[in-house]
C-alpha cells in the first residue's frame, strides 16, 4: 500500500510574523524540550531555510530564517497528526 503526505504552507517570511528569534541551536532545543520534534525542512526560492516541528501531543511550529542568521517562529498551534506511520 502506498501512501501520500501533502503539507502547503503560504508564509510570508516579513518581521511582523514573528515572535521568537535566536540561534538555531537555542530555538531548536526550546522546541524539543516542549515535545516537538523537526519533521520537514525546506529551503524557499529566497534562500531562506524553513523547519516545520510537530509534537506527539498534536502541538506544531513554523520556523525560518531571516537576514543575520536568526530563526525565528513564524506559526504554532495544536492540532497536528502524521498521516503516514
């Protein structure tokens, strides 16, 4: 049996979608001691990276990259499953 994942995700990577910034290695570790894990990683056609973290609890996380290196989160809410196991 095969299976299919879709994910569409339309964010604009401007300041005013932001509202927490650090090093990579300081956002990433808040996020897996709040359960979330990085499940997709892409880059955009900017040149900026996106992770999006999911947690078994059904909590998510958009994270990017903005001009300086920062990553900052753009989106989170609940609600999140994986379809495919």
């Amino acid at each position: 049996m095969f299976g299919t994942a879709l994910a569409v995700f339309s964010f604009s990577a401007n300041a005013a979608n932001f509202s927490a910034c650090g090093p990579f290695e300081a956002l990433d570790k808040t996020l897996q001691k709040a359960g979330e894990a990085p499940i997709l990683a892409w880059i955009e056609s900017d040149g900026s990276y996106r992770f999006f973290y999911g947690g078994k609890a059904g909590a998510w996380t958009l994270v990017a990259t903005v001009p300086g290196g920062l990553f900052c989160t753009m989106r989170d809410g609940k609600g999140f499953d994986i379809l495919i196991k």
